[in-house]
C-alpha cells in the first residue's frame, strides 16, 4: 500500500462531509493503524465548554471506518459501522486531539478497531472500539 498515497485519498474523502465541518485531518498510517487529529474549538464543544462526547465519537468512528476502507478492495467490498462505544476519562477545553485507530481483528466479514484519542501531551482522553462489516457490493 501507498501509505502517502492512502493519505491523501482519505482526506479527499471528507471534503463536504462531517469530517471537514469537525476539522477532522488523516496525518499518519501503517500496516495496522490510522491516525487523525482534531481541534478542539467551540465547534466541538458541549454547552459547558468542554470537549462534546459526541464529537469525540464522530472522530473515533471517522478513523476506524476509514481505516477499515483503507484495508478492503473498494470495488468490490463496502465497509459499514455495526457498533461504537467510547469510555471518556478526560475532559477538553481547547487544542488537538489525536485519534489513533490500531487494528484489534481483521477479518473477512469483520474488522475491530480500538481507537485511542489523546491530547497533545499523550494524555488518554476517551477509549473507544468500533466494529464494522465487510460487504460485497
């Protein structure tokens, strides 16, 4: 796989979606991972001033589902999110959070992604797993 290549194909991908109304960016990948960033303005925030949990989930599941998209033969399989839970530990008022999907299973049908979101001094912010199916077109 192109790794750069990937990269940028992904990000091409958000143009007009969710992802680029949440500034979400793709800025890394390997063999069993993808990671994006986000910041966290009052774009994201809930009305207390923190870190929305659900813009944390959008972010978690934008980085496993692509990460699942990166690693199927897209003309001839779709992948779709099935589940998402998020465990959030730490609050957010301001800065960047990295999201960094690593692989858990990689199966025909199913893939598992454990998504870690921390801050910008490695801190864990939330704790999510997503799960997606594997379709033939």
């Amino acid at each position: 796989m192109d790794f750069k290549k990937a990269l940028e194909q992904v990000n091409k991908f958000s143009k007009n979606t969710l992802m680029e109304t949440l500034g979400i960016e793709y800025t890394e990948i390997g063999s069993d991972y993808l990671v994006a960033t986000m910041p966290v303005t009052s774009k994201v925030h809930q009305p207390m001033g923190l870190l929305h949990g659900g813009a944390t989930v959008a972010l978690a599941e934008s980085v496993g589902s692509a990460a699942s998209f990166l690693f199927i033969d897209p003309e001839k399989f779709i992948v779709k999110g099935i589940e998402i839970s998020a465990n959030h530990l730490k609050s957010k008022r301001q800065g960047l959070v990295t999201a960094k999907a690593t692989c858990v299973h990689r199966g025909k049908t199913t893939h598992l992604w454990q998504v870690a979101i921390t801050d910008e001094e490695g801190v864990l912010i939330s704790l999510c797993k997503i799960t997606n199916i594997v379709l033939s077109k």
